[in-house]
C-alpha cells in the first residue's frame, strides 16, 4: 500500500494523466480502468464509437473524465482528443493504456521512475515478442516498424508498436495528419525529429485469445501504415538528413566536423573510402534532382557512413559544375561521333548537355566511375596514414 502510495504522489506531482482509448472491449475496459485506479485516478477514457456493453459499462465511473465519440473514427483521432482534454486539464503527461487488457497497471511506476531518472523523453514499452502467444503478424510487423523507424530517425528501439506509452505533451507535436493506428508511428518519427528523445522501457504483456479484441485490420491497416513509412522516407532524405546535417555542421564547425565524423569516426578506413567514392560518384553521375535521396538510401544499404557519403556527394556545387560539364562531354566525346569543339571556361553551362545528351551521359558515368576510384584510393591512403601518425604520437 506505501508504494502505492508513493506512486500516487509521484503521479500527481509531475502532473501525469493516464488516457485509455477504448472501442468495443467491453470484456477488459472494466479491468483494465480498475487496475489504474490502483495507482491514479487521473484517468481520461475515450469511448470511440463503441456500439457493445462498453457505454454501460463506463457509466459506473462518472468520477472519471469520459470523452464519447458517436462514431468509430480510429485510434489515431481518439488518442488526439484524449492529448488536446490532458493538455486542458494541465496536465504535463500522458500514459496512453490499451483496453484490450494486455498491458499491466503495475508498469505505471515503471514509467514514472523512467520519467524522473531520464527528464523529458518519450517513452514506449518494450513488449518480449517472442514469448508464448504473441501472434506472428504482431511479431513481423513489430521488426517491419522498427527498420522503418531506425531509417527515418537513426534510434533503434526494440519495439515501436507497443500502445503502452508515456508522451511530453508540451513537446510532441501539435497537429497531425493520420486517425487510425498509423497514428502512433506519426507521432514518434515527427517527435524524434524536434529532437526529442525516443527510448523503450521493458513492459509486461498478455495475450489473451479469448478476451482479448484487436480491432487491428491486417491488410488495410498495414497498407496504411506503409504508405506513411513511404511519405516518411522521402521527408527523411530529401529534408531530414540534410537538415541535421547542415545543421551539425553549422554547429560544430567545418574543421570540427571533419575531424569527428571522417577522421575519428568509428568507421573502418575501408568502409569511409567506400562512403567517399559512393559520394563522389551519386556526385557526378547525371541523377539531377534524385542526388541526396540516393546517396543516403545507398549508404543505409551498403551500411556506409552517411555523413562521409552526403558530404562527398556535393562535389557538383557551383564553381565545379562547368569542369564536370566540360569533362564529362569530353570523355563522351570518344564514345560518339559528335566532333563539338569545347572550350572549359565559365560559358559552360546545362544548354551544353541538351544539345549533346547522348554524349554526356556516357561520358558522366565514365567520369564517375574514375572519379570515384581516385577519390576512394586517395581517401583510403590519407586516412591510413592519418592513423599511422595518431598512433606514433
């Protein structure tokens, strides 16, 4: 009872609310809304349009905060009222519970203890997947969500599925785009990506066949959910990773920049030359437009160093561009019959390649190709005595 006790005081002090979005579980909201009461009574329930016994059922706990939607409108738009009612209520935040009955109670110290130890932080349970009766759609999907989150934020967690969650609500995102289950992957890419911290905690968990209700639609759910990851890939390449790369090297500085993540990055030589040379040749090689969502789908593939392989990548910025345009037509020029005299001065310009596009398409693969290798050797070299020398001194 005293560590109850201690937990509602805990609770109430840093102003943590527990929100259970509920849709047809009237065999487990009972349980589930006795369990919490345990710990706190700060408790926000969402009746999503339930049409069984569940509105019967809550009408036993007028003491608690009820928001009821006439309609089923998915998890993703109930969890959003329950946030918008907490954030009303000032409350700092919210534990989101299922009411499936597959999340214990008991796990809310848990939470709190994590909460006061780490400060603000986003916290997801981490379910054991591979114990006894969990489904294998659950355990797939799980792996599934949790590459796509590592992709589109750099954390990897063990489980990103898991409803059993602690939010900052002052720091997550205020609007959003998503109402059913992709929800709760929105909100934790968009949340790692203000810079806040994304971490699991260990949680029990129970599956039950014969209580237990998924409302989870396999086959629409999961082509929802992709989608999103879809959206979410090119969001990530084509601004994300930029974004914090500019915004590191800002930060740090060009020098200091180089020094961390090329010379003193963990990275073997052999995989920074290779990340070199993959940068050198997306660099050069005619994928006008497609350059930086390439060269970091490629180094995610290859497991190369991101940062080396953007950074190389931009070779062709302005001053450079009339030399590549001037060498790549060149080296074409051997492969065709254009007999086009060049002159390399500033004068060459994009008009150049559409008037000899055969010509320079070949010539930039060949020039990248070279390109790369040179810069890939020369890369390769450098760090090695770079390390030769830190190690004699």
């Amino acid at each position: 009872m005293e560590g109850n006790l201690y937990d509602i005081d805990s609770v109430n002090r840093l102003k943590v609310c527990v929100i259970v979005p509920t849709y047809n579980n009237c065999k487990t909201v009972k349980g589930v809304l006795d369990s919490i009461l345990h710990y706190t009574s700060n408790i926000i329930i969402v009746n999503d349009g339930s049409t069984d016994e569940t509105a019967r059922i809550l009408e036993d706990y007028t003491q608690l905060v009820q928001i009821y939607f006439p309609e089923n409108s998915g998890k993703g738009l109930a969890l959003r009222a329950g946030f918008k009612k907490a954030k009303e209520l000032n409350y700092n935040y919210a534990i989101t519970i299922d009411s499936d009955g597959q999340h214990f109670a008991s796990d809310i110290p848990k939470f709190i203890d994590a909460l006061e130890s780490e400060g603000e932080v986003l916290l997801i349970g981490s379910r054991n997947m591979m114990q006894e009766g969990v489904p294998k759609k659950s355990s797939f999907g799980n792996k599934f969500s949790n590459f796509w989150f590592w992709f589109e934020t750099g954390i990897r967690l063990e489980d990103t599925q898991s409803g059993y969650r602690l939010y900052p609500l002052s720091s997550i995102p205020v609007n959003y785009f998503t109402p059913k289950f992709e929800f709760e992957i929105e909100v934790i890419v968009r949340s790692a990506w203000k810079g806040i911290r994304v971490k699991n905690i260990p949680i029990q968990v129970l599956y039950d066949p014969t209580e237990r209700v998924s409302h989870f639609r396999p086959f629409r759910d999961f082509t929802r959910i992709s989608i999103l990851n879809t959206v979410f890939v090119f969001i990530t390449l084509l601004y994300i990773k930029p974004r914090d790369f500019f915004r590191s090297l800002k930060k740090k500085g060009i020098r200091k920049f180089f020094l961390e993540n090329i010379l003193e990055s963990n990275d073997s030589n052999a995989r920074k030359s290779f990340s070199i040379a993959l940068g050198v040749f997306i660099g050069i090689s005619p994928f006008w437009g497609f350059q930086t969502v390439l060269v970091l789908f490629l180094a995610v593939v290859f497991k190369l160093n991101k940062a080396i392989s953007f950074t190389f990548s931009n070779i062709s910025f302005p001053p450079l561009i009339p030399f590549i345009i001037y060498g790549s037509l060149k080296i074409g020029g051997y492969f065709s019959n254009n007999k086009t005299h060049l002159f390399l001065d500033t004068s060459m310009t994009f008009s150049d390649i559409q008037n000899n596009i055969h010509q320079y398409l070949v010539g930039s693969f060949i020039l990248a190709i070279m390109m790369s290798i040179i810069f890939g050797l020369s890369g390769y070299f450098a760090l090695t005595l770079f390390s030769t020398f830190k190690i004699k001194k």
